[in-house]
C-alpha cells in the first residue's frame, strides 16, 4: 500500500514515516510532500493509496487538498492529522469527507488503529467474483477453486485463494519470489508465477516450517531468508501438478525458483501480459496481510 504524507514540518513527516515503517497488518510504502501543490503532482504521477495530511501548510490548506480530491474521488482515504483540536475544526473535516481526524501528539497504536481497516478495506474491493476474461485455450493455468482444493489438502486448510483485479508493478511488487514452471520431458517453459512478499510468507508459514513472527520480520526487512524459500518451494511443488498440459496430459514441475529483489524488465514485461493469458489472485491465511500471486501462461 502506497501513502501520501502531506506536512510541511520535516519533523511531524518524519514522525509518521516511523510509525508507519512498523505498521504491523502491511508494510506501506511512503512519500512525502511539503505542500498541496507537490502533494498534487504526486496524485497524478505516483498514485497513492492513502493520502495523510496536515491542516495548515504555506500555499494551500488539508482541507483545500482534501476537497479537491473530493471532487474527483468521493471515496479516497484521506486522513487529516493537526495540532488543531477545536471540535469545530474537526467537524468542518468531517463534513468536508475526511476518513479520519487524529490530533497531535499521536502515538504509533492510534495511527494503526486508523489505517488498519482503510487498507482491509482497500484489499477487499480488489476482489472479483470470477476470472473477468476468458483464459486463452491451450494454456495449463488452473481454475482458482482448483488451485486453492490442492493446496488447502496438500498445505494447510487456512489457505484461501481469491480472484482480484489484475495488478500493475510498482515498487510494492520488490521483493518477490519468480517460479518458473515446465513441461517434463522436454523443460519447456509454460508458466510463470510471481509471488509478492506477503504470498511467499503465508505459503511458507503454512508449511509450518517458519512461525508468523519470522515472517512479519521477513516482510520488514525485505529478507527472504534460505528456510522461508525452502518451505515456499516446498508449497509450489505440493501444487505443481494443478498446472496440466492439455497436449501431453502431463503436470508441469517447478523447474526454478528464485528470489528477486530489483526491478528489471523481464519482470515488468510478466505483469503486462494480457489478461486472456493470466490469472492474479489473493493468497491469504488468518493473522497475515494478504498475499498477492500473479500466474502467467506461456
């Protein structure tokens, strides 16, 4: 998830970016800006998720932002965070459609306990009630249900698989974990699967070979240790055979698997296939963020 700090006090920018860096439900990804204006080309360039704001800022006001983006989005998270406690300030953001006011000082706990049910929120809408576009014939990609039978049977029963809205790279996609799956006789690449941070860390705790607590750290600090790959590997290969050949009859196998931690183009290239040729999904067990799996076919 992506947030929009909006303050021109380096000091109260810096405060949050804290907070926000051990937020425990998703690691959240930040930029800063010192004015409406700045807070404004990044709307249009970057693309948050959550926009935080001050109240009063040199050029225009928390409240001019958040009115303009009223007009455009009537549903954007935009939470006002000030120094102004007037219970007339803070019904005038009310009124002016603020999803939250927190005054300052604030601790760490009363941010979460904003933002936690802004971003569940944001990942529930993301979900689809079936594959919008008809997969290409010929391609060895498993129906979701399928997919999510084998590994509630073959990993752990608190699996579940969802269908979302077919996601574009940005930095929030660094690190995964790329499998490459192939046909056995020949070693023909026929799928690709790329695996968010999150996905890798419910798959492996799943395997019961790591706790949640290894994986929160895992996801913090940006750090595949060599156990968590070894129980995501063992996951993907208990699931190989959900992925068929249609001409040979025969399951593909899990022929590499890697980690990733920069952005290159081969990668990029994965998340613009077309979406006959794809399938995005949610990964998810109970007490962990949502993990997001992007499987291409070939």
């Amino acid at each position: 998830m992506k947030v929009l700090v909006v303050d021109d006090s380096l000091a109260t920018r810096e405060i949050i970016k804290r907070a926000l860096k051990y937020f425990q439900y998703r690691k959240l990804f930040v930029r800063c800006a010192e004015s409406v204006s700045e807070a404004q080309q990044l709307l249009a360039s970057w693309h948050p998720d959550i926009v935080l704001t001050d109240w009063y800022m040199p050029d225009q006001t928390g409240l001019d932002l958040l009115t303009a983006i009223r007009k455009i989005d009537s549903r954007f998270p935009v939470g006002v965070i000030s120094t102004i406690d007037e219970r007339d300030k803070i019904i005038e953001a009310q009124s002016a459609g603020c999803t939250f006011f927190l005054s300052k000082p604030f601790t760490d706990q009363q941010l979460h306990n904003q933002l936690q049910p802004i971003v569940e929120a944001l990942e529930e809408k993301e979900f689809l009630t079936e594959q919008a576009t008809p997969l290409r014939e010929g391609l060895p990609l498993p129906k979701t249900e399928q997919l999510e039978r084998l590994m509630k049977k073959n990993i752990s029963e608190d699996l579940t698989l969802r269908a979302i809205r077919s996601q574009r790279f940005d930095e929030s996609k660094l690190p995964s974990v790329m499998a490459v799956y192939a046909e056995r006789g020949n070693q023909k690449i026929r799928v690709i699967m790329v695996l968010d941070i999150y996905a890798v860390c419910v798959l492996a705790s799943s395997c019961q070979i790591i706790d949640r607590e290894e994986a929160l750290k895992a996801i913090h600090d940006n750090e595949v240790h060599p156990d968590i790959m070894t129980a995501c590997k063992e996951a993907l290969d208990k699931t190989a055979y959900a992925f068929l050949d249609n001409h040979s009859r025969m399951s593909l196998f899990v022929r590499s698997c890697k980690f990733v931690s920069k952005a290159h183009p081969k990668i990029e290239q994965i998340y613009n296939y077309p979406l006959d040729s794809r399938i995005d999904l949610s990964c998810e067990r109970e007490g962990m963020a949502q993990g997001k799996m992007l499987i291409v076919g070939v």
